[in-house]
C-alpha cells in the first residue's frame, strides 16, 4: 500500500495530465524578426556572415537546443526571454556597449517592418564570433548549461462538479554539454501524470517520472543538424497548448517522445527537415505512446514578414488504424500584430474487414498582440471534425488569453475558453473552462 501522501500527488498528477502543458510559443519565433537586437545586442558593425555560418533563424532552434522548441534555451532564447519579454529586470544588454564596434556615420538602430522591409542597420567589418559580449552577460559559447520550467495552474472547468482545482502543470529540469564544439548533448526531464490513478497498489516511481528527450546533436554548416535519440519530432506549429486539436487529437501531444533520428537544414530563409522514429519503446520512464514506426517531413519559407509552410507525417502502428497526415502552416509579422495558424487533414486506415477508413479536418489560428512591453493579449480558435462522414461530430474551441511578464523568469497568464460541440450554437456552450498559470523558468 502507498502512503496518503502519495496518493494526493497520484491525484494531482491525474489532473495534470489533462491540462496543456506549456512549451515554446510560435509567435516569439514569427515577431523575432522586428529588429536585430530582441536575439543579442545590436550588431552595429558587424559584418554580415556568409549564410553558411548564420546562426539567425526564425524558428525554435534558434532559441532552444531542441529542435522541436521548448526546453533549455541557447543564448539567443535566454537573451530574447530577458531582454524581450518582462517589463522590469535585468536587460543582458545593459552588459555590454555595441556602438564601440560602430564606424562612425553608421546608424543606430536596425529595423525591420512588413512593407517597408529592413532598415537602418549597415554591416561593418568585425566577424560576430570575436565579440563575446554579443549578449551581454550571458555566456555566448557555453560547455555546460543548466534550466527549468516550472508551472503552476488554477483551472475552474464547467463540465468538472469537482473544480475549481489548484496543481503543478510543469516541472522540467535540462541540462547541456558542448565539449566538442558543435556537438550536442541534451538532456530533458521531469513530471507526468500516473497512467492509471485508480489502480493505486501498482504505483511506481516511472509512472510519473519521464525523460522528454535525451539526445546528441551535431551542428553543421548552413543552420543544419543531425539528431539522434530520444526525442520529439517536428510536426507544424508547435504551440503552447498541447489540447490544441492540431496537437492533442493528432497525437503530437505532451506524451509525443520517441526513439529515432532527425536531420534539419534551416539557413535564412528556407527550411526543410525529416524525422524516422519508433514510438511505444517497452518501459521506457514516461512512455504513453502506441508502438508504431513514424515518419515526419517538414518544408518551406520563414521571412521576416511572413511564414509558409507544409508538414507530413505517417504512422504505422503495431495495432489499430495506420494514420497519415499532411498540414499547412503561415504565419504574418505585423509587429507588435502577430498571426499564425496551421490547417491539417488526417487520414486514418483500416486493415480490418467492415472497418472503412476515414479522414479527419482540424484548424488552429491565433491572433497575438504586444500591447504594452512585457503584456501581450491573444485571441485563439480551434476547430476539429474528426470524421468529415458524420454530420455532427465537429467541435470548436475560443480562448481569450492575456500574458504579463512582470518580471525576468516570471510569466502570468489568465485566459478564458469556451467550448461548442457539435456545432456553433452561442446559445448552447457545451463546457468553459478559466484558468490561471504562474510560470517560473530559468
């Protein structure tokens, strides 16, 4: 038998397991491009690499060590995060003094706006990899790097007699080793929910103990790598909220880690990757995937003003139905105006006599807004038809969301969902769910 305590945190982690769990938000990567120092200090007279050697991108591995987004942040992520995001703490640029490598008449300040492209930023003569105070006081080329995510949550849920509830929603530890120059070691771990909070005499420790990823990755020319281990592959928009019918109902949720390999080519501005992998691995700590051999591809252009992209994937499971998917994503810079979405089809295939197969629809798009430094408001819709055949299955979701970032570390979000199934009827919500969540990261 298990103690009290243990079964309190057996329920906690029940109910963590269905709330969304935060990662790496997509609009950070599509509004980057607003000026040259939200990444590092103004580069006023640096010379404008080869495109070979550029480590600007518009995408999560710019700012995280995973590919995929999330997780420990590179010097650019952890640059952007104190420097971009709260409205009070301390400024990595403060650290540092970029008008010294300025030649004299050069501008100030370089600026980018949809329309009018890029202005007011010249290249010099000093080769970026020489400064090391390009952001600030953060270590520009660590060996050693260390981080965490944590994340509390309030949720008051219509359809739950038993909310409102207060629990942990995320508790992420990372760690990162570059002894060989390029090459990667990476390390994410931390809490899920049990598998079964019923069954409480056959609880482990594993049960609610995962590692997300454990990889080595090698860093090539061109913003190129190659990945191997366990890890989380790319799929579309990778948004922050793992309910997300593009997300959830896809299976590319918080559970989604496999063992297998990726390659990425990501230079400015196009990007294409692939991912092989097999999901289901036997004991593995926090495993919750069917078995299955995987495969995703990903392809096309992030501008500074705008991003158009396409996503493939294909999963053979050992049981059930075999399921193909294929998405469209965009994105538009407006800054301080941002919007992206993704549109995906999935397709899932029977083996079994009597059994048709069948295709699903499913739609995201957010609109988000930097009202003030360090307080953004956001506007989501999702949509899902799980099975295009039946009339009245299809489902939609609005969420009004607010973000404050008070302080360097500290993020606040208050939003506000409300859910319709099967179809729009305002005057027939199925459920609504509020919800507070207090973020800490490091």
């Amino acid at each position: 038998m298990i103690s009290n305590f243990a079964r309190l945190l057996i329920l906690v982690l029940g109910v963590w397991g269905w709330v969304p769990d935060s990662e790496a938000l997509p609009i950070y990567a599509i509004t980057s491009a607003a000026a040259c120092d939200t990444c590092h200090i103004e580069p006023l007279g640096w010379a404008n690499p080869d495109v070979s050697a550029r480590r600007c991108t518009l995408d999560c591995v710019g700012c995280h060590y995973s590919p995929a987004g999330g997780g420990l942040r590179t010097p650019d992520g952890q640059f952007y995060g104190k420097e971009v995001l709260p409205m009070y703490g301390e400024r990595p640029s403060a650290f540092a003094n970029p008008g010294k490598y300025r030649p004299k008449g050069f501008p100030k300040k370089g600026i980018y706006k949809f329309g009018k492209g890029f202005s007011g930023w010249w290249p010099g003569k000093t080769d970026f990899t020489t400064i090391d105070e390009r952001y600030g006081n953060i270590d520009a080329e660590p060996v050693w790097k260390f981080g965490g995510d944590i994340r509390a949550m309030v949720l008051d849920d219509s359809s739950n007699p038993k909310s409102p509830f207060v629990f942990p929603m995320q508790g992420d530890l990372y760690a990162m080793n570059e002894s060989v120059d390029d090459l990667i070691f990476y390390v994410s771990a931390g809490l899920q929910a049990q598998k079964d909070t019923d069954n409480y005499d056959n609880v482990e420790a594993r049960d609610y103990f995962t590692i997300r990823e454990i990889f080595f990755r090698y860093r090539m020319p061109y913003n190129s790598y190659f990945r191997f281990g366990r890890i989380i592959p790319r799929y579309g928009w990778r948004t922050d909220d793992h309910t997300a019918y593009i997300r959830n109902d896809l299976g590319f949720n918080q559970f989604f880690s496999v063992l297998g390999m990726d390659v990425g080519y990501n230079p400015n501005y196009l990007y294409a990757d692939a991912s092989v992998y097999y999901q289901g691995a036997g004991r593995w700590p926090g495993e919750r995937m069917e078995r299955g051999i995987g495969s995703t591809v990903n392809v096309g252009w992030r501008d500074l003003g705008w991003h158009l992209g396409s996503s493939f994937h294909y999963l053979n499971r050992r049981s059930g139905f075999d399921q193909i998917t294929a998405g469209l994503q965009y994105g538009l810079n407006f800054e301080p105006l941002g919007i992206y979405g993704e549109v995906d089809i999935r397709h899932l295939i029977s083996d079994e006599e009597g059994i048709d197969s069948f295709d699903g629809l499913y739609s995201f798009h957010e609109i988000n807004y930097n009202l003030t430094r360090g307080v953004y408001a956001r506007l989501k819709y999702d949509w899902g038809d799980p099975n295009i055949k039946y009339k009245d299955d299809q489902k939609h979701r609005v969420q009004v969301a607010f973000d404050y970032h008070p302080y360097t570390f500290v993020d606040l979000e208050a939003a506000y969902r409300v859910n319709w199934s099967p179809r729009i009827d305002f005057t027939d919500v199925g459920s609504t769910e509020a919800f507070l969540i207090a973020h800490v990261w490091f």
